[in-house]
C-alpha cells in the first residue's frame, strides 16, 4: 500500500494545467494503483494526478460509495471531455483537496470523454448524473480549476475566508 499526500487548496500544483502522459510503462501504472489506494483511503470518488503532487493527465474514478449502481472502477490518461446537450444539473460537490467544503455546483448532466487506459489503449465513456459530474470534476483538475471557480464570487470569498481561517487554526 501507498498513500500519497492529498495536496490542499493553496498548494500551487493544483492551479498548473497538467502534462499530457507520454510513457505508457509499469510506472504509471504502479502510480495508477497508488492513485487508487489513496482515494479510498480518503474516501473519495475521484482523486486527479494533481492533488497527489503530479502535474500528469491522470484521473481515477469509484463512484460506487456513492451511487451502489455506478459503474466499475476507471482509470482515465489523458481525458478529454464533450457535452452531447445543454442539459445541466445542480448539485453538491466536494473535493479531497478542499475537505469539510462542499458548494452546489452546475454541470453538465451529459457528457462524452475519450481517453486512453493506462496500457495505452482508447477508451470512450458515455455518462450521465453523478458519474457525469464527478468525471467533469476531475477533468477540471487537470486543467487546474477547482469546483469553487463554478460557484458564485460571493460563495467563494466567503468559502475561502472560512478556509483561511480553519487553516489558521489548524
Ligand atoms: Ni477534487
């Protein structure tokens, strides 16, 4: 087992838009697995390359502590994502990186990604609900946007000013 250290809002590599990957080897796949094994350990059902401190075009997603019907672990290299429609959902969101937050955020209820898995191969995913809004979460990661910059300014200063200061306090 590795658990890697969940970065936290603030850290700067969670604002970088990641590195698209290039060497499908036993590397990232051990990475993937150690991706794996720090989600559920805090048990999210997604975590993004990023919030381990890796600037890489990497997502894992288990929706099913959360959805019991969702669909079976994925692992996503270089995701890229489309919207079929305009049709959007509201819903609340949380994310490891920003823990004891969460804010209604609007998404896409619809989405299409194509990746590749972590052996190279292309993968193409069809989603709808909360596998749709989790996959456009982590993808965000990716490109270094975090669900607070989809809420309201408003919200978001007062979130941030509720983070700084539970920071502050420890
Ligand atoms: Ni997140």
């Amino acid at each position: 087992m590795a658990i890697l250290d969940i970065r936290l809002l603030g850290d700067e590599v969670l604002r970088v838009p990641a590195a698209p990957v290039e060497a499908f080897d036993e590397e990232l796949q051990g990475f993937v697995e150690h991706m794996f094994e720090t989600m559920y350990h805090a048990e999210g059902i997604g975590l993004a390359a990023p919030q381990v401190g890796v600037s890489k075009r990497i997502t894992v997603l288990d929706i099913r502590a959360s959805d019991e019907n969702g669909p079976q672990p994925v692992a996503l290299i270089n995701p890229s994502v489309t919207f079929p429609d305009d049709e959007t959902e509201r819903a609340t969101e949380g994310c490891l990186s920003i823990p004891g937050f969460d804010e209604v955020v609007e998404r896409a209820w619809r989405v299409r990604v194509d990746a590749v898995d972590p052996t190279g191969t292309p993968l193409q995913l069809e989603a709808e609900g909360l596998f749709a809004r989790a996959l456009q979460h982590e993808i965000d990661h990716l490109d270094g946007i975090l669900f607070i910059d989809r809420i309201s300014p408003l919200k978001r200063r007062m979130l941030l000013k509720k983070w700084r200061k539970a920071q502050e306090e420890g």
